[in-house]
C-alpha cells in the first residue's frame, strides 16, 4: 500500500525551480531517506507533502489524502519535525508534549499516557521536569520527534533531524529513528548526512537540482553500483595461487599486500557472477587457510557520488 505518492510535483519560486516534475511512491512502514547536497529540493518536498507550501504544478498524497492547504483532516494522520523545530523555553517538556496534544484535542488521560511512552521512548524520562531552554540539542531534536508523534501519526516526516549535532546526539536521534521501525509509522527522512541515512534507512531517493535521480532499496542500489571487488586473506604465502587467478578470463587484476604470517589481496573481477560461483571452489582446491573472504560493496557515499557524477556528464 502507497503511503506516499507525488505526480509530477513541481515548485517554482519565479525564474527558479525548486522542485521539478517529482514522481515519488513509497511503502506502507518504510523508512524511506531522501538524499541531496543542501539546495536540492528536499526542504521544497517537506513543505509541499505537508501542506505547508503549495505546488505549481502536480498532485501528491499521503495518508490516502490528496494533499492541499486546507486539508485539516490530513495533519491528524501525519507528524512534522522542521530542520530548525522551535519551542517555547519556559516550558518543560512535559509540558511542552502535553500543550500538543491538547493542540490535537486528544483526551485528557490519553495525553498523560502518550507523554508517559514518547518521554520513554526519546530517552528524556529524566529531563521531563526541566525547562526545554536548558536542553542540549540532541535533546531539543528528540523532544521534536516525540512531539511529532504525539498524535499517533501515519507518517511522520524529519526534515534533517541529526543536522548540526555532535556525533553522540546523532546517535541519540538515529536510535529513536530505529525504534519506529516496530511501529505502524512511515517515516519520510530528508537528511544530507548519507551515513545516518545507511543506517537507519529502507529505501533512499536521491535529489539534486530539483529532480530526481533515483528511488531504489539500499541493498539493490549497492548491488548496482557493486565494485566489483573481492578481498581475501591467507596464512600462508599466496603467491602461487595468484598465478593461477591472473590466468582465469573474469580476473581484471590481482593485487598483493604481504607481510610475513600472511597473504592480503584484492581481486577485481570483470564478472561478479561468476567469480561469486567459481572463486570458493579455487580456494578450496588451493590448500591454504583461508581468514577472510569478502565481496566489497560500495557505501551509499560512493553510489552518491558516482550518481551525480553521471548527472552533470
């Protein structure tokens, strides 16, 4: 089921495009990262797909709603986290949570139930009674995703959420990003930071320019985009057995890093598939000891490079 789909979502801000001709469709319960160097659209496809800007052209929608900037309905099944969330600093964050959820005319008992599990949930249990103007900004970014959730929402959408941390309120953020995965909540995760995104991410489209590139599930982006590159490890001397890859049809190159209690080299292979299929049966023949063999993939880095490489050539 389609939680999110765009048609030819456009946005232009007088001569300049912010976003052209969008085609986007994304699952029921995927975390889906939406990558692009800063100025590619991602903010532009936040705004649109949470009704907080109108598209020039096209039609989008979530939660099975057509978007527009009337739709009330619609910001009762969906969650907002801006790259720069806002606060009143006075407020605790108990308090903060539960001024939202009366926002959302929630009950009550719900209220005080919902800040009980999302204060769990984001780690600030023990911050609960300070006021938000003494939170750190890992802090101040998870009390933006809890209240996020507060309505329960079908999609949540993170605009940048680990942008500017230090790397220990990144990993806070990521974590509660992982822990949504055992919810019924799609997640829509516009981030430059590609690292976090590998992690915690299903499904990526990449953005540049206002259009974009490619949607793929990372596991098949890599698989795309392999290199192609095998490394194996051996304790004894190799030599003898590199002989015999460097005259098989699918080996491009051979490369050598001995040292004296074992062999190190990486293989480049022509043909992936069928070095895969024959390269285990040559090593077993060989006789040697083998402590460790793998098939290097690409990081979504790499694959991010190489692709905008290819869209400016």
């Amino acid at each position: 089921m389609k939680t999110i789909s765009c048609q030819g979502l456009t946005k232009h801000y007088g001569k300049v495009i912010g976003l052209d001709n969008l085609d986007l469709d994304i699952e029921e319960g995927t975390i889906f990262g939406f990558l692009g160097p800063n100025g590619a659209g991602k903010t532009t496809t936040l705004k649109m797909l949470t009704g907080l800007s109108r598209p020039t052209s096209g039609r989008a929608w979530v939660a099975g709603e057509e978007i527009t900037l009337y739709s009330l309905s619609l910001k009762n099944k969906i969650g907002y986290l801006p790259e720069e969330p806002a606060f009143y600093n006075w407020m605790t964050g108990r308090e903060y949570l539960t001024f939202v959820g009366e926002l959302f005319r929630l009950p009550t008992n719900e209220i005080r139930t919902r800040c009980d599990e999302l204060l769990e949930m984001v780690d600030l249990t023990q911050a609960e009674s300070r006021r938000v103007g003494g939170y750190s900004r890992g802090m101040r970014q998870r009390l933006g995703i809890a209240q996020a959730l507060m309505n329960k929402p079908r999609v949540l959408f993170l605009d940048e959420p680990s942008s500017a941390l230090d790397p220990i309120g990144r990993l806070e953020i990521l974590k509660t990003i992982t822990r949504l995965k055992t919810q019924a909540t799609t997640v829509f995760l516009s981030s430059h930071i590609l690292a976090d995104v590998e992690r915690v991410c299903d499904v990526v489209g990449i953005i540049d320019e206002g259009r974009l590139i490619v949607e793929s599930e990372i596991d098949d982006l890599r698989e795309h985009f392999a290199l192609s590159l095998f490394e194996l490890e051996f304790e004894e001397n190799a030599f003898p057995f590199i002989k015999i890859l460097e005259g098989l049809p699918w080996v491009e190159k051979v490369v050598l890093e001995e040292d004296e209690d074992t062999s190190k080299f990486t293989i480049r292979a022509s043909d992936m598939t069928r070095g895969k299929r024959e390269l285990p049966k040559l090593i077993a023949e060989s006789g040697l000891t083998l402590r460790q063999y793998q098939l290097v993939m690409p990081t979504l880095e790499e694959v991010f490079i190489e692709l905008l490489g290819k869209k400016e050539e």
